[in-house]
C-alpha cells in the first residue's frame, strides 16, 4: 500500500500530462535558432512552466565542470522552499552518477529507495530531499549535465509517462546547451581579433591617461574611471596643507588613499600618525589625542605625549571621526583653526603643526542636522573631501585586486597561483561584496589558505548579509547585476562604453531582457 505522504497520480496530474506535450512543443520551437545569449532567460523560464505545471518543489539543470563537480547554472523552487547549493562533487554522489553517466534516469519516490549508507541518501537527508527524478543531459555520448526534478515536503510517484516526457525536456536542453557552446567557440575567434584590434587602436589614449597621474599609488588597485578620480583628487590635495575628508563605506580603503596623499606630500618624510577613534574607549580618546600628564587621572602614573604632539610637522588621520563625543570635537575644531591645545591635566598650551586627515563611512551631514556632529567642525574639515567609491561601482578593479592579494599572500604563505577558472572569476565580479575590498581580501586570504595547488577556486560567501538581499533564483541575479551595471554607465544601454557592452549583449537583447525583468530606469539618488 502506497505511503498517505506520498503524491498519487490524480486527475490534477493526469490534466498536467495532457498539457505537457503542447508546452514542451513551444519550448522546442522557442529554442530553434535561439541566440546564445537568450538561452538561459528561457531556460529558466521552462524550468518555471514544468515545474509549476506538475507541482514539483523544485527544479534545476546542473552542468558539468572541471574536476568532476556539478554547477547549477539554473534553477527554480516553489514559494516557501530552500534553493539547490551552487555545486555538487559527483564523487558523493556515486549511485545517482552512475546511472546518469550509463544515460540512465533516476527515479526516487522515497528516501528509503536510496542504497542504505550510501554517500546519495546521506546528501538527500541532509537536504531534506523526499523524492526526485534526475535526468541525463547527453551529447555526443557524454553526460553534459543532469536535469533534477525533485520534492522536499512530501514524497512523489513519477508514473512511466511523465518520466518519459521529461527526458524530451532533458534532450532539448541537452541539444541547446551545445548550440550555446559552439556558438560562444565560434565567437570566440571574431572577438579576440576584434579586441586586439581595439586594444592597439587604443593603445595611445590609454598612455596618455596613465601619463595623467604623476605618481605610482602602489598600495591602491585598480584602473576603473572612479578610481582614478579619486586618485587625481590624491595629487592635487597631497601639496597643500589643507584638512582632507576621506568619505566611503566601512572597507573601501579610505586609510590606504591617506597613504597615498601622505606619500606625496612634503610632510612624507615623517611617519604619519593614525588614531582610531572607534577603537578607543571615550574616555582614554582625549589622553590619546592631546597627551596627559602624570596623575591627571587615576591610573594615570606617568607623563604621556599625545598623537597631535607626536604628528607636529607630519600629518594625523582620524579615522572614524563621526565616533567622537562633542566636546571632544569642540578641542578637535581648535586644533584645527588655531593649532594649541592642551595636555589633559595641565594648563600649558602646547603649538603643533599637525596636517588633519579625516576619516568616516558616517554621513556627517545628517549627523549635524542631529546635532550629533558639529557643524563648524564638519565644514572646518570638509575643505576637500574625498569619496571613495564601493567596489560594487568600480567592478572592473576587481580582478587586478584579486591578483594584488593573490601575490600578497603568496608571498607570506610561500605559494605560486598560475590562474583562476573563467567561472571563478565570473563570480568574484558579479558578487555584491557588502564588505568592498576588505571583504574581498579577506575570501581571497581564506581561499589560498584552503587550496593547494596552482589553480586558486574561491568559495564566495552565500549567506544572508545585513542590509542585503541574497537572490534565491537566477532570474533575481540577473536582475542584480544589469542594475549594478546600469548605474555604473548611469543607465546608457548603447555604445561602447554602454551596459550592453559591458554584458556582452545586443543593445536589444539588453533592452528586451530588462523589459522581461521589470527594469525601468530610476532616479539618481541626491546627496544630502
């Protein structure tokens, strides 16, 4: 007798047989001739009909990549279910990829017709995998890929004839995904010889603008256009005695660009000072600032020299100044505008001549309206202000910053990367990075120190993030990242430098594409 868990065939299902043949018709017309860059959008949304149409939890098409592993490169689950881990090793699934290697399907209605200790049961009880119906994607005799159908509430029956007619599905995805291949081999040739012919066509402009900068920023990364502003701004800051607000997010390298304004300025032959206000306690902030003398307060047994007497002549960067309490601002301000202050415990008015660095991912202008933050000394130090972008806006940096760490920590741990996967790469791109090049770094540390040999594969995390959003579904990351490049190119689709270039699309497919997704452009955000 058949578990009450388990899916009967009912006439719901019996109607969906009916259907399917008519969908799976329009898909095989959809997919003649289709272009290369529309297959996945279709895909995906075949992969939404079907498993609408015969209620499944979830469905999937997973590819073959190097070193035996399975990457789900598209998939869809129902409302209120847990989407498929990005990979899968084939080794810990040797059952299942037995039968899928000798192009055989495999289908399971419940758990307890996995072998008993199996390596598959283990995966499928940790996933919370019922049933499932996994199909072989086959060319020219070789297993490309695997088309998975499954469920994680209740247990299935796949009757004789659904399971056939879902291998026409498996067949047709089978025979896309080589068109797709052979046309991105095709490609290939006419867009290396038409970049190399742009590359020396370009070739002077791009030395005249590397001869825009005067000096090397060894310590900075990137080539993006927002970077090099930033950098410009370095140069015709760094000569001057002016305060400087470095402005950006929490990781963006705001410390490295005071580096660099220091490194050029004629302050550089002495040692910068650098305070973290954050890290401080509030009350050790004035002693560490301004000095002490020995029993101003208890435990205050020896006469100490603070940073702004220990940066006379040489330059101080406050780091994280939205943190300090207002009257330590207001002494803060006469520093600035008279150069006296104080040690804590003594009347004595001490002179320097200390260049004022600033540094915050606060907004300071919302913080004065508060009055969390004084205006006078907001406009005192924001004589020249420097806003350091996220690296979700200059992703074209981030390969360069991948290969700095990468030479960095190799250097440390005694290793040699000599490349990393296409698709790595790809990945590293297109993620958010929440934490910017700190967060980057960090992976990149962590990926070195798990891997062995010369080719480095990066885990990137895929966990929630506070304040953003992690796409469930391919679509949604689509979605993500021609936003994230829309604004890059402030929503120009065509042209050279356009977002459509920089997808590697037609302006129309682009077009079309953002129409399907319910892109429209939207306002720039003001700055307060």
């Amino acid at each position: 007798m058949m578990p009450r868990s388990t899916i009967p065939p009912t006439m719901e299902a019996a109607t969906a047989f009916d259907e399917l043949p008519e969908i799976l018709s329009e898909i095989s017309i959809t997919f003649i001739d289709l272009p290369a860059e529309e297959l996945d959008l279709h895909v995906m949304d075949a992969l939404e009909r079907i498993g609408q149409l015969i209620h499944v939890d979830r469905a999937s098409l997973a590819q073959r990549v190097g070193a035996g592993q399975l990457q789900v490169s598209h998939a869809w689950c129902a409302e209120g279910t847990q989407a498929p881990r990005d990979v899968y090793n084939e080794n810990h699934l040797p059952w299942i990829m037995s039968h899928l290697r000798a192009g055989v399907a495999v289908s399971i209605e419940r758990q307890a017709e996995f072998p008993k200790d199996s390596p598959d049961r283990l995966i499928a009880e940790q996933e919370g995998v019922r049933s499932l119906l996994c199909l072989p994607l086959v060319s020219r005799s070789e297993l490309i890929g695997v088309l998975t159908f499954l469920h994680l509430r209740q247990e299935r029956v796949w009757p004789r004839a659904l399971r056939k007619r879902l291998g026409l599905l498996a067949d047709m995805f089978a025979n896309a995904l080589e068109r797709k291949t052979m046309e991105i081999k095709r490609r290939g040739v006419y867009e290396e010889v038409t970049q190399l012919k742009e590359r020396l066509e370009t070739e002077n402009l791009y030395l005249r603008e590397e001869l825009d900068l005067e000096y090397p920023h060894g310590q900075v990364v990137g080539r993006s256009s927002k970077l090099r502003e930033v950098l410009r701004a370095v140069e015709r800051v760094a000569p001057t005695d002016s305060a400087v607000l470095i402005l950006g997010e929490t990781g963006t390298g705001k410390e490295l660009v005071a580096n660099a304004i220091h490194a050029i300025s004629p302050r550089r032959e002495r040692p910068m000072i650098k305070v973290n206000c954050a890290a401080l306690p509030s009350t050790l902030v004035e002693s560490e600032l301004f000095g002490r003398e020995r029993g101003a307060y208890t435990g205050a047994l020896t006469r100490e020299q603070g940073r702004f007497e220990a940066a006379d002549g040489s330059t101080i960067l406050l780091d994280e100044i939205g943190d300090l309490s207002l009257d330590l601002q207001a002494k803060l301000l006469r520093v600035l505008q008279e150069g006296h202050f104080e040690r804590l415990g003594s009347s004595k008015t001490i002179t320097t001549d200390a260049r004022v660095f600033a540094a915050t991912h606060c907004d300071l202008p919302s913080m004065v309206e508060k009055g969390s933050f004084r205006k006078d000394l907001f406009f005192r130090l924001n004589v020249f202000p420097i806003t350091v972008p996220p690296l979700r806006d200059r992703i074209e940096d981030i390969p360069p910053l991948v290969w700095a760490f990468i030479e960095e920590f190799g250097r440390t741990m005694g290793r040699s990367i000599e490349r990393i996967p296409e698709r790595t790469m790809k990945r590293l791109v297109s993620h958010a990075w929440p934490g910017n090049v700190r967060e980057l770094r960090n992976v990149i540390e962590r990926a070195m120190i798990l891997n062995t040999g010369p080719v480095l594969d990066v885990d990137i995390p895929l966990g929630p993030v506070v304040g953003t959003a992690v796409p469930r579904t391919l679509a949604e990351v689509q979605r993500d990242q021609i936003l994230r490049v829309l604004r890059h190119t402030a929503w120009r689709i065509r042209g050279k430098d356009g977002a459509a270039a920089i997808l590697g699309l037609k302006p129309t497919t682009l077009e079309s594409r953002m129409k399907r997704l319910g892109i429209a452009r939207q306002p720039s955000p003001g700055i307060s």
